[in-house]
C-alpha cells in the first residue's frame, strides 16, 4: 500500500519539486515523517490524523512512513499538509490511485478539514504551468494561482469539495483572478507648501529612478515628499507585477486580490534590524529591500539606522539583488529598489537655526553625520538640502502644482528616454551603463570642463560623476533634450554638493 503525489518546496523564490511518497506496511501502528522536515512539517501528522478524523476516517493500524523527495532538501510550512494527506488517501483506497498523477498540492490543514491559506502560491502556479499540471491549492489562494494564466487549478475549502471533486460526486468552480482597482485619491503634492527645490529634485528622482536623500529640520515636508513619490511613478508593467507578486507571496503579505497592481512602498521603521531590512532569518526570508522590488524604499531618520543595517544596502544598491548566505541557506531574492532617505542635520535637527541650535552645533552636526558611512552617501544620486519654510509659504492660499500635472512630465520623460535607447527601453538612467554615459561626454569640450572641474573642487567619487551625468541626462529628458547641456550638468552637479560636515568617507 503506496502512493506518490507532487508538491513544492521554495529556496527565495525558486520553486523546486518534492515527492511525497506514502507507504504503509505491517507493524506497530506508528507514522513517521522522513525527509529534512522541519517542526511545522514534521507537526502535520497530527493536524492530518485530526482532518481525516472530521471526515469519519481513520488511519489504517499499520506502520506510516511518509517520505520527502529528495531527502537532503530542508522542507519547510504547513503546505505539506495537504499533499500528505491526499497521499494517505491514495494509499487507503478512498481516492483512484492514479487521480493525483498530474497534479501539484499545497495546503494547510485545519483539525476539522477545512484548508487554509498558505504562502507561495503563486511561484508554485508558474511552476506547475511549465511542468504541464494542474493544481490543487485553498480556495483562499485561487484568485492568486489564477493570476499565473492558463492552468487548471482546484480551489476547495476543505477536504470533503475536494475528495468529491476528485471522486467526480462535486465540480468545483474554477477560481477567477481578479484585480481591485487602484485607490485614486492618493497624497497629492497640491497638499505641500513651497519647497520648489525640492519638488523640483523630487521630479527628477522619479522621472529617472534616482536614489534621493533629504536633510533638513523636523517638519519641513520632508516625509510628506517621499510619500508623494509613489504616485509619480508609471504603473507596473505586467512581468515587473508577477515579481513583486512572488515575493510578497513567498513572504505571505499579499492583498485579498493575490496581486500587487501598485508600486510597492516600504519605510520601515529605523530600529529596524540587518535581516529585516535585507533579508535573512531561520527561514531566509526576503527582507524590506526585496518587498520594495519595483517600488520605493523609505528610510525615514536616516541617521537613526545602526550602521551595520545600512551598510548591508550597498551591495544592494549596486547588483539589484541580494543573496542571503547561511549555514543551511543560499538564497537569492531580486532587490531592484529607488531608495529615498530623509534626516535632520544634527540631533537637535536645528543646524542652521542660531536661536534654536543646541550649544554643541556645530560639533553635534560632524557626530550625528559620522554615523552614516562615505560609500552609504555615495550611492545617493540626489543630495537635498530641505530649507524650513518661512512663514509667507505656510500662510500663503496659492495652491501648488498636483500630482498629476507632474506625473504627466515625467512619463513624457521616460517615453523620451525610451525612444533613445530603443534596443533596452525599460532602462533606467539611473542604470544607464557607463559606455552610455561616456557617449555623452564624447566631442563635448565644454561638458568635460565642468566636469573636470568639478572632481577636483567637489572631490567627486568615480561612482558620484557617473551618477551626476545620469542625472544631468534625466534633466535633459525632462526638457526633451537630445544632448545634456551646460545648464542640464550645473544642475545636476548642485544636486552632489556634500554640505555634510563631517560625513565617514570609510
């Protein structure tokens, strides 16, 4: 008495097969479950023993051993409750032998059958669509599946639908994707008083996917910009919706329709830790820089970060991905993020304010900065200096421009920068290669003299001349430009002074 039926097992978003094979033999009556299973698997044996018991079933007075293929890959979630079970049925005769052949099962069991949610559903649906099988999941995860496209999914919510399904007593409903529309009335930037600079700059970040970091004193608008960023942004595209939606579904944080149709918006906290910001943990889960994949990570207090959890962004920043390496673990999770900071100066966060500057300024200013680190500061393409808002600004009835006056520049700017660079039109600038950037350079005395000017009077990195003539260029993009010219370069290069004092440049 045995049986086989398929399921999955996650490494990141990676989805690889697991065979879970029932056999049944004479013995003691025992069951056993074999394969590098974790504590919530290993647990399951019970949960199944219960659901089955719900149904009127009970186990056969045999010795149980169920087996998961292949032996040395660690299996983790309760989603193999329900492929043992189903094996168990298959081995008891209540269900064909050969029903469950083609079919992929993942699911939690309840003690009284019904099933329940579970994560990764969808890395899981692409997966069974490229082996060519159907599959079986909760009915709270089929609008999920159901986004992966053309596959047969059976959605139940206990184990009665689907043991009649199976048995052809019950036709279940194939489950619908369905897509909630948008919110509309999101943070407008009408709401904002003044800050022309830094609207401005903002405008900038999103037309090119430019790294922004905004210092300032409390209550200059600061958090109210980055919350705006989202709504400049172009919606996502169909692929960059299925990344996102893997990620948050391998870390369970899905919405009820089972994808994510918005730019993803993380600003966590800033006492948050090293795993959580990139990832890690007993398990390797993805982390705030893989959850903000296609969308925007807000670090708000900058300064207030431990410098060990922003010094784990750089490599990031840099390759768009982050591999989370452990004893037992070797994880790779995609991390293509815009990465938007704001701070204060100093601790008091009143530098520039003689009257409300604390006794210390400007020493206080040279601690407060060292605790961010020079390459850290690097990897921001836009440095903002937020000014406090005088009172004629606060006071005044004019209104400023919307949201949607701004967003319709910047995707005029990105289609303009699309149809320069044909061949890869989903290009950033902000990662325009440097033979790109170096074609805007070439037979450009006078762009080359700002510039060589500018490395020796700003003491300009390698990486922070590369990421001001990406900024130039997205300047120039903004003004339908085909060429940056000088005024696109000196406005750019205002966006790279360092008015840090006493920035670590370790």
């Amino acid at each position: 008495m045995q049986s086989f039926v398929s399921t999955v097992a996650y490494r990141g978003i990676e989805t690889l097969d697991v065979s879970v094979q029932v056999h049944m033999s004479n013995g003691l009556p025992a069951m056993a479950i074999v394969g590098l299973a974790d504590k919530a698997v290993a647990e399951s044996k019970e949960r199944v023993r219960a659901a089955l018991s719900s149904l009127g079933l009970a186990l056969p007075a045999k010795r149980i051993a169920v087996n998961l293929s292949p032996a040395d890959l660690l299996k983790e979630g309760a989603h193999f409750d329900l492929p043992i079970a189903m094996g168990l049925l298959t081995a008891m005769g209540v269900l064909p032998s050969d029903s469950l052949s083609e079919h992929i099962i993942l699911g939690e069991l309840a003690l009284d059958g019904s099933i329940r949610r579970v994560a990764g559903i969808l890395p899981a649906a692409l997966h069974a669509k490229g082996s060519a099988k159907a599959l079986i999941c909760p009915a709270e995860n089929g609008a999920e599946a159901a986004w992966a496209g053309d596959l047969t999914i059976l959605a139940s919510q206990n184990l009665t639908e689907l043991i009649n399904h199976l048995r052809g007593n019950q036709l279940l409903a194939a489950p619908v994707a369905r897509a909630e529309p948008p919110p509309e009335n999101g943070p407008d930037l009408a709401d904002l008083k003044g800050q022309e600079t830094a609207r401005r700059a903002l405008e900038i970040a999103a037309a090119g996917g430019h790294n922004l970091l905004m210092i300032g004193p409390p209550g200059a608008g600061k958090s109210m910009l980055a919350a705006r960023l989202p709504s400049l942004l172009p919606p996502l595209t169909a692929s960059e919706a299925l990344e996102a939606t893997m990620i948050h579904s391998v870390a369970g944080a899905l919405p009820a329709s089972g994808l994510i149709q918005q730019r993803p918006f993380r600003d966590p906290h800033h006492s948050a830790s090293m795993a959580s910001l990139v990832g890690g943990g007993q398990k390797a889960w993805p982390g705030e820089v893989s959850l903000a994949h296609r969308g925007v990570l807000f670090l708000d207090e900058l300064a207030e970060f431990s410098r060990p959890a922003l010094d784990s962004l750089r490599q990031p920043l840099e390759t768009g991905d982050i591999v989370i390496a452990r004893a037992n673990h070797h994880v790779r999770y995609p991390a293509g993020f815009q990465l938007v900071a704001a701070m204060n100066p100093c601790r008091c966060g009143y530098l520039s304010d003689p009257a409300r500057a604390c006794s210390r300024a400007p020493r206080c200013a040279q601690d407060y900065m060292a605790r961010i680190s020079g390459p850290i500061l690097d990897r921001f393409d836009i440095l903002l200096d937020v000014a406090e808002l005088r009172p004629s600004e606060l006071l005044s009835e004019q209104l400023s421009e919307s949201t949607a006056a701004v967003r319709k520049r910047i995707f005029s700017s990105r289609n303009f920068a699309a149809a320069r660079h044909s061949a890869h039109p989903e290009i950033l600038n902000a990662h325009l290669e440097a033979k790109s950037l170096n074609d805007e350079l070439k037979n450009n005395d006078e762009i080359r003299a700002l510039y060589s000017e500018a490395l020796e009077k700003q003491a300009l990195s390698a990486r922070g001349f590369h990421k001001s003539i990406r900024v130039a260029r997205t300047i120039a993009d903004l003004a339908a430009s085909q060429h940056i010219t000088r005024y696109h370069v000196l406005e750019a290069l205002s966006y790279r002074r360092f008015f840090l004092f006493g920035a670590d440049n370790g």
